[in-house]
C-alpha cells in the first residue's frame, strides 16, 4: 500500500488545469463516437494512442479514460433513440429505450441511461481503488473450468430473453454458435467454414457482425416502409407533462436493486478477463427480468431494463483495469490499448507497478473519479442535442449512419471483408426479424461462442473424461448447480 504522501501527490497531479481539460475533451469525444452508429470508443482510443506520445503519461491516459467511458454513454444514444446501438454493448439498452422513445419519452430513457452508466462506473472504480489486489487474486484462480461454469451459468440466465418460443431461441442460438466457429480452432488451430477465404482465418469481426444485425438491419427495414413521404429520423412527441422528460428521484430510487445487480454483475465480470460487457448487460438486462413482478412490461419501455443494461456495461470499465493494473493482463479490447499506452509512455503493468509507480496510479484514479463527474454534465447537455440531430429527416440520417457503419466496419475489421461481412449478417438479421428469431440471442452466442469452445475442450482435458473430478472445483460445481437453479425457475415462470 503506498504511502499516504503519494497517494495525496498522485490526487494533486490528476486534479490539474491541464489534465481536466484532456479528460473533459476525451469524454465529448468518447460520447460523438459512441452516439455515432458504426464508430466505437475502442476504435477512437486506437486512433487516439499515437497522438498521445507527447503528452505526459497520467495526461494521455487520463485521455484515453474519458474517451472509454464517454463512448458507454454515447453508446445508448442511437440505441434508444434509432433502435441502432452505437457499440454492440448497448443493445441491450435498445430493448427498452426504444420502445420508451417512440412514446414520447426520449429524454427519460436518455437521461436514465446516463444515470444509470455514471452509477455503474463509479461503483467499479470505487471497487477497482478499495479492493483491486483481492479481486485481482480471486480473478487469477478462476481456471478454464471455473470460466466454463460461469459461461454456462451466462447462457442460463440469459435463457430468460428468449421469449415464447424456445425453439427458436435454441435455433437462434445454435447459429449463433455456428457463425462463431469460423475461422481457426482455439485448440487445435486448424481452419474451419473459411471457404479459402483468408480474411476470415481468424473468425468473422464481431464488429461487422454486431453492427450488421443490430443497425443495418433496423436501418434497412425502416428504409424499406418509406412510403416516399419525408420524415423525421425518429418521431419526438411531446406529451406536454414535464414528468415525461425527466428521472424523478423517485423513479430513481426505484431502479436501486437493479442499479445494485447491474454493478454487481458489470464488476464481477470485468474482473475476469475475456468476458467483457456485451454479456454483463445481457446478464443484468435478464436478471431484472427475472426478478420483476412485471416481466411482461420489458421490451415495452420499462426503465429498469434501461437501468439494468447500462449500469452493467458500464461497471465493466473500471473492473477491467483490475487484472491491468495488479496482473497486467486486459481484461477487454480497451484495456489492452490502455497497456499499449502505457508501454508507449515507458511503465510496464503488473504487480510492481503500485511499488514503483503509485503516484501515477493514483493520479490516473483521480482522472477517473473526474471522467464520471464530466461524463454526467456532459451527457446532461448532450442529450437534448443529439435528440434534435437524430430528428433530422430520414433521407439525411440513414444514409449517414450508413455510410458511418461503412467506414467504422471498415476500420474496425481490416477493409472491404468487413463491410461485405456486416452486409451478410444484416440481410441474415432482417430474414431473423421476418420470421420471428431473436437476434439478440444470436449475439451473445456468437459473442460467447469461442471462449465456451476454449474453455470445454481445456475442462475436459482437465477431468480427462471424469465427471466426478468435478468435484475438485467447487465454484465451478457451485456455478453449474446455480445455473440449474436459474433455468429451472425461469421455465417454472415460463410455464405459468
């Protein structure tokens, strides 16, 4: 544990004219590239990271920490206010916020995505600077079998999103799995359902993927019932009560369990590396469901679903540095560019780090406290402005996400591959929709899919065919007779 007196120096070097500023501007340039549909925060940081060479090292990270997290907030914008998630992590969001915009509440559901992601953030760097080392310790015991019975415990949980009928959402997925085994066996690293196409030796991009189904797909089929009358991009109706625009506390107060799960959820798995906050708000969003008196009213607009996704992933984002800062291993996508920016600036990540470098680290934890702080007066002025951006006509803002889910694919996933790829997977999803199979559940598999593949063939190696050496992992037994529990309730509640 460093001494008080770094820990005060570190406080003082975040909380500088300079460092607020960098802060502040990455955050406005998180939340752009988070409510722009195909452009992502991890896309933004990797552009960012060469340009932060000259900067001083807390200066550059703390950029690189207000980018991440604005994008989470960013991310919900298009996702409520199109149906079209800014980040695949924010799908989730659009099963509620949506349905909440097109009644004429868009600033509600906005405004509780904002709270809610400022909650679920803060909550995990309150985590990640109290208890990172413990944390870290128990994250570093969770082996491939453990990881196997967390996973299975994800698809059972996640069972609860597949509506009516569990055939199709076995079907869903199942394709989703499939469409994951492309590209080269973790195990054996042969090549799979490549077709000589070597652009996707290495699996399809869950970019082109997740942006194909969720936004091309929205896009195209609202495209397609234009009736060549010129429209607004979303309809905003004014209901005419003020209630309607705002997050009372009340209403606030209301979410708390879901806000507490949701935080739980998020930093748990942001804590464990590979598992990343698509699945934390997927987790959270059926976990609310769950537990609601009223699980008819999601995907009808109900706020706790709002409160459920967001504060989730975005609890992931502090839980993430946990093995970064303790271990040096990322725990996501973002985290590992967080390292490349550190190696940039000449410190190496790992246990010693708090020894040799705890003023930086405790600046770079100031720099956080004050990203959430900016991020939530931020957000409070930037939601009024994209609602009136997204209110654009039709024949301007599809064709303009569009052709940014073009250029962002294409950056994201190496070229005209991705883009022909995102195509695929956007007529797959309108086809999907047509006939009544949830995407969303397509998703989480196909986002699943190679760390359950990994994780089982490594858990059988490990029992080596016996399943009673199960019993040798007891939080892995726990996990796989906890996501029994939850699949017998949930096709109890189904039932009834």
């Amino acid at each position: 544990m460093p001494e008080l007196s770094i820990i005060l120096a570190g406080l003082s070097d975040a909380f500088t004219i300079t460092n607020l500023f960098f802060v502040f501007l990455g955050v406005l340039l998180g939340q752009f590239v988070g409510a722009v549909p195909g452009i992502g925060p991890v896309m933004a940081m990797a552009i960012a990271i060469p340009f932060t060479f000259g900067l001083d090292a807390l200066v550059a990270i703390g950029f690189l920490m207000g980018v991440n997290k604005g994008g989470l907030v960013g991310g919900a914008i298009p996702a409520i206010l199109m149906n079209t998630p800014g980040t695949p992590d924010a799908a989730a969001t659009a099963l509620d916020g949506y349905p909440l915009a097109k009644q004429g509440r868009p600033l509600k559901a906005t405004k509780m995505a904002l709270y809610s992601s400022v909650t679920g953030d803060t909550f995990s760097d309150i985590v990640l600077i109290t208890v990172s080392a413990p944390m870290a310790i128990l994250a570093l015991k969770m082996g491939p079998v453990e990881v196997l019975g967390l996973i299975i415990l994800a698809f059972c949980v996640i069972s609860g999103l597949i509506g009516n009928s569990i055939t199709k959402g076995i079907i869903a997925a199942a394709l989703g799995m499939l469409a994951a085994t492309v590209g080269t066996d973790p195990q054996h690293a042969t090549p799979r359902f490549y077709f000589g196409y070597f652009e996707i030796y290495d699996g399809l991009p869950l970019a082109a993927v997740a942006i194909g189904m969720l936004a091309i797909s929205e896009i195209l089929r609202r495209m397609a019932e234009n009736t060549g009358v010129m429209r607004k991009g979303i309809e905003v109706c004014d209901t005419g009560n003020p209630a309607d625009q705002r997050i009372s506390w009340p209403e606030y107060w209301s979410c708390r369990f879901t806000l507490v799960r949701g935080t739980i959820i998020g930093t748990i798995l942001g804590a464990l590396p590979g598992i990343g906050s698509t699945a934390a708000a997927f987790m959270s969003y059926a976990g609310a469901r769950q537990a609601s008196k009223h699980p008819e009213t999601f995907g009808k607009g109900n706020i706790q679903g709002i409160a459920a996704s967001e504060s989730a992933n975005s609890a992931v984002m502090g839980a993430n540095l946990i093995p970064l800062l303790t271990l040096g291993i990322p725990g996501s996508v973002g985290a590992a560019l967080i390292i490349s920016a550190f190696m940039i600036h000449g410190i190496q990540p790992g246990p010693l780090m708090f020894e040799k470098q705890g003023q930086l680290i405790y600046g770079l934890f100031g720099a956080m406290v004050m990203a959430n702080v900016l991020n939530l007066i931020v957000g409070q002025v930037g939601m009024r402005f994209w609602i009136k951006v997204v209110s654009a006509p039709e024949s301007v803002i599809f064709p303009s996400a569009i052709l940014l889910c073009f250029v962002g694919v294409s950056l994201a996933s190496g070229g005209i591959s991705g883009i022909v790829i995102m195509l695929i997977f956007a007529v797959l999803g309108l086809v999907m929709n047509a006939l009544g199979f949830s995407v969303v559940i397509f998703i989480i598999a196909f986002f699943l899919g190679p760390r359950l593949e990994e994780s089982l063939s490594q858990t059988l190696a490990l029992l080596n065919g016996n399943p009673w050496a199960l019993l040798n992992y007891p939080i892995a037994l726990a996990l796989v007779v906890l996501a029994a529990v939850v699949l017998f309730s949930t096709q109890r509640k189904r039932g009834r």
